[in-house]
C-alpha cells in the first residue's frame, strides 16, 4: 500500500498531484490502522466463539498524528480513542487491552514495533468507557527523503509536444521504488492474538 501525506508542509513534493507538478508532501509517516486490528473483542468464557459469550468489544479510533522534524529525525506522535463496551454492568470493572505503533516502509517493511496498554475503566452500571492512548514513531530523515535525481525526474518541467510529456514519471519502476522506499506509515491497531485477528477477518 502506497500512502502519501500526512504532516503537511509547504514546498516539498506530492507525487499524488499529477505529471511533473510540484505541490506539498512531508517526509513525516501517515498514521493509520492496519485492517483487521481497529477492533478487538472478550469473550467468556475465554475460549468461545459465540455472540452470547461476547463480553467486552472496543474500537480504536481517531487516530491522529503530530510530527515534528528534525535535523536527522521525524518524531511523529501517535494519538487515538478507544470506545468500549461491556455487557454485564452490574460491578465497577477495569480492562486493559495492548495495542500496537509499528513505522512500516514502503508498506511491507517493518522498520520497528512498540507495544503498550490502554486501560479502560467502567463504574458500576456502566456499559460503556472510553480512553485515551499515545505513542511515538521515528523515522530516520535521510530514509524519508526522495533521492534527488528522483525529484528531478519527476518534477522536471515537461512542455506540450515533449516526447514524454504524457508519460506519467511513476511508470518508471526505478522512480515508483525510490518512492515507495521513501514512504513511512506509523500504525497503530490492538495487539491481537491469532484467534483473535481471525476472528474479525472472518466475523
């Protein structure tokens, strides 16, 4: 997957924006969440499958990022919602679910992963909770920047009537690797277990 953006700021390239044009796109990751693993779901007991065990279900949501960039790294802060729901309410209750922030490189390479917890806390009578969670990706400047022959191939001023005017520069697989290789994702999602990821591929 080939995502572009994020962190937005003037005068670097979007290579999203058409033939040769040159607009704004940061080195700083997109953040977002990798399918499967915005949703996780308890059971009781434990080892059921079923709709009538279900007993806690969360969604990890709006996700968003601050980036900031310095000299030689981009320190993007990754922060989300987590929404949850429980079916017997009758006690005060606290739950503690794991998630994940992994900065992915040309969208299959993972660069490196960190695990923390969330905590969710639902007085007496409550069915629902919400939280907050926060992390941090870094990502080396120097890999998120586009070599320079590559910028210049693709923002290179190309006239009516130029044998490659019509030619759209990421058609070359050396200029579509060199950005793909340059492209960082920071993603956040649950840490979930086999069972539990396919459990929401296959519900």
């Amino acid at each position: 997957m080939l995502a572009l953006g994020g962190c937005q700021r003037t005068g670097e390239l979007d290579v999203t924006q058409g033939v040769g044009i040159s607009a704004v796109r940061s080195a700083c990751p997109v953040a977002g969440v990798p399918a499967g693993t915005g949703d996780i779901t308890l059971f009781d007991p434990a080892g059921s499958r079923e709709a009538s065990a279900i007993d806690v279900t969360a969604t990890l949501t709006n996700v968003r990022a601050n980036c900031v960039e310095g000299s030689d790294v981009l320190t993007s802060t990754i922060s989300f919602d987590v929404q949850a729901r429980r079916v017997r309410t009758d006690a005060a209750r606290q739950v503690t679910l794991p998630y994940f922030i992994t900065v992915v490189r040309g969208g299959t390479q993972i660069v490196s992963k960190r695990i923390g917890q969330v905590t969710l806390d639902f007085p007496a009578g409550a069915a629902r909770a919400s939280a907050q969670g926060q992390g941090t990706a870094i990502v080396d400047r120097s890999a998120a920047t586009l070599p320079r022959e590559t910028r210049e191939q693709i923002t290179r001023r190309r006239k009516a009537g130029d044998q490659d005017a019509a030619v759209d520069p990421l058609s070359d697989p050396a200029v579509r690797q060199a950005v793909l290789a340059a492209t960082f994702e920071a993603m956040v999602g649950f840490q979930l277990t086999d069972d539990q990821l396919k459990y929401n591929v296959t519900r």
